[in-house]
C-alpha cells in the first residue's frame, strides 16, 4: 500500500506511530485508532458504515480519523436543495454526500478534520467524546479558549464554533461523529452553504447556522497533523492503550469486504436526493421577453426526488396547449434534476413546429425551470 505524502510526515510525535493495516485485524479487543489514508467522502463514509455493521464493539471501542477533499455532506432527513448551493457545487466540482447520521449539513475539505467514535450503545457518550477533544487541544495549546456547550459543540473564544456534532444509534451499535474546522476555507464554506432556491417548503431537519473560525487564525503554528496526534494521543491515554494508529485504504476489500458496494450506494442519485423527505415548491418565474416581462407560477411536489405533482401557470398563448400538456406530462414523474429536465425538454423541443419566436419562448421557460433545481 502506498501512503500519501500528507501521512508520511505526520510522525512529529514519537509518542504516536502509524503503520498499514496489520493491527487492525491482530487484535481481539481493546480500544482502536484508524485513520483513512483516502480523502474521499464517499469512502471514508462507507468505512464509518463498514464498521458500525461488522465490528465487534462489544470487545473494543474505535476512533476513526479521515479528511475529505471538497464536499458538503447533508444529514440522512436533510434536503439538499434547502441547505446548499446546488449550483455552485456543480460549478466549483465539490461533491454532495448525505450520511447515515442525522444533525446538519457541514462542509468539507483538507483544512477539516473527521473524529468519529465507536461503541456500544450503552457506552455511547457524545458529551465525553467532545471533553476529550477538548482536552487534546488544551494538551498542545494551553492557551486555547476552548469548551463544550450544551448543544454538543465546540466554541472558541465562547462565540465561534469550531466542531459540529452528529450520531447514529443503531440497536446495539453506535458512532458519535465531529468535525473540527483546522484551517478550512470559510470563503467556500459560507457560499456553497446558502441556498439560493426560493419557494421551497419541507418537514426536512434544517440546519443551524453559526459563527465558525479556523483553529489556525488564532494559532497558526498549528498544523492539522499535529492536531490529529493530539487526539489520538488523549484517546490512547484515556482506553489505556499503546499510542497506535493504524492505517488503512477504504478500498481495500482484503480489509474490508463488501466497501466498495457502500461506497457505490453512498454516491447514487437514488441515496443523495432520493432520500430527501417529501417538499413542494411554490414560486413566481418572471421571466423577460422581448420588451416585457411575464409572471410564471410554478408549484410542484415532489417526493423521493421525483416531481410528483407538476402545474405551471403560463402567459396566455405561450405555449400551444398541447405542447404545454406535454410539458407538463414529461416532467411529471422525473428527477427533480437538471440534467434530466434538459434532456425531457430537448426532446420535446425536437418534436415542435420549426418556429422561431415559439423556440424562443421555450427555451426561456426551460432555462427558468431548471434555474429552480
């Protein structure tokens, strides 16, 4: 297995040793560091599936270390489309993910930090977790402004969050998951995490947002490596075990069998959006053409992402009826999507009379249509 250059300079500590997966399978119990030697959000969301299913935590409790390259991950009863810029994530190639976890929608990339902690659920304790981590950032910065609140964060300076929390209690398992924000973008951060899309009505888990600041503003000595040794040196301190960390590739099926079918669900159309809980879109489209401008009201419902319900209130004379009627006909029953919008409208547009002024007209809706997805 071949490392990353990131992980083969992370030895800043003697105290803590990496090495490949060997100890991940070599011992029958006790505590367990692992860290993802990927930065794929898929996969290293898959391992945290893969481990909750097939471990034993009744012999041993495990944390789990991972960083993803850009990427938003919404929460299992979350909406993608109320939480974020779809657009700017499909302009800028950051990926969407929904987890297995509940809680709110977060943002990812290599200045975040992943902990995620396995038990039992009787042994399941977020509140500890969280004082834990605490208490490695006060071991490396003493200075540091940091504490737990009630609501299973991390504030800094007793205002900005720097951690966000999540669980997933299964019926004998579970894993309490935060992030730390080392030195994350919040440029990116803040725009991919507003959504733009108006009308939009949903029973979905919304998120709340927060002041957020890097670890590194208020010290910038600090590296994500050593932040990460840090925990994992106050993990292996508090379970009494050697400080260890094992590494392993989320793609290994030797280690892991069965990941990579997680890893493919986890990227699905049917899993990302498919999954959203039901919502319904009611707004106004104006739309400008020529030297007017003309009110269009769309209102639709949609369920497991596909439009179920579709009425468009056009101009009158817009559109030929039964053009309209097969407008509306095609997208009834399709992906809430873009891509599979434009695709249902061209065809139709094939099948139109070769007039100028009504291709016009229909590209003007379609484009504002798909501007609502």
């Amino acid at each position: 297995m071949v490392l990353q250059p990131s992980l083969k300079n992370c030895l800043w500590l003697p105290c803590v040793l990496r090495t490949p997966k060997a100890g991940f399978r070599s011992a029958a119990s006790g505590s367990l560091i692992i860290q993802s030697v990927s930065n794929d959000v898929y996969q290293n969301l898959a391992v945290e599936d893969w481990i909750h299913d097939h471990m034993d935590l009744e012999k041993r409790q495990v944390l789990f270390l991972w960083r993803n390259s850009p990427a938003v991950v919404i929460g299992r009863h979350q909406n993608p489309w109320q939480e974020c810029n779809l657009r700017l994530l499909r302009q800028k190639n950051i990926k969407l993910a929904r987890r297995r976890s509940g809680g709110g929608t977060v943002y990812h990339d290599l200045g975040n930090i992943n902990l995620t902690f396995f038990t039992t659920r009787k042994k399941y304790e977020r509140m500890e977790n969280l004082k834990l981590v605490v208490r490695a950032l006060k071991a490396l910065r003493p200075q540091l402004d940091v504490r737990v609140t009630d609501r299973y964060d991390i504030l800094l300076d007793r205002h900005y969050k720097i951690s966000g929390t999540a669980a997933k209690l299964g019926r004998t398992s579970a894993y309490h998951h935060c992030t730390l924000l080392c030195n994350t973008d919040k440029f990116v951060l803040s725009s991919v995490l507003q959504s733009p899309y108006t009308g939009l009505k949903s029973n979905a888990t919304p998120s709340v947002p927060a002041s957020v600041k890097n670890l590194f503003e208020e010290d910038p000595s600090l590296t994500s490596e050593m932040l990460l040794d840090a925990i994992a040196k106050e993990y292996a301190t508090h379970h009494q075990i050697d400080h260890h960390i094992t590494l392993i590739n989320p793609a290994d099926e030797t280690l892991l069998p069965g990941i990579n079918n997680k890893t493919k669900e986890l990227q699905t159309w049917e899993w990302v959006y498919g999954k959203t809980p039901k919502f319904s879109v009611s707004t106004c489209l104006n739309m400008a053409y020529k030297d007017s401008v003309h009110e269009v009201k769309v209102n639709m419902d949609v369920k497991h992402g596909r439009i179920e319900v579709c009425n468009i209130d056009l101009p009158e004379q817009w559109l030929p009826p039964a053009l309209y009627s097969d407008l509306v006909r095609s997208l009834t029953g399709s992906k809430f999507c873009p891509n599979e919008t434009t695709t249902r409208v061209t065809t139709l547009l094939r099948a139109c009379p070769q007039d100028d002024e009504l291709h016009s007209k229909w590209n003007l809706l379609c484009e504002n249509m798909i501007m609502l997805m």
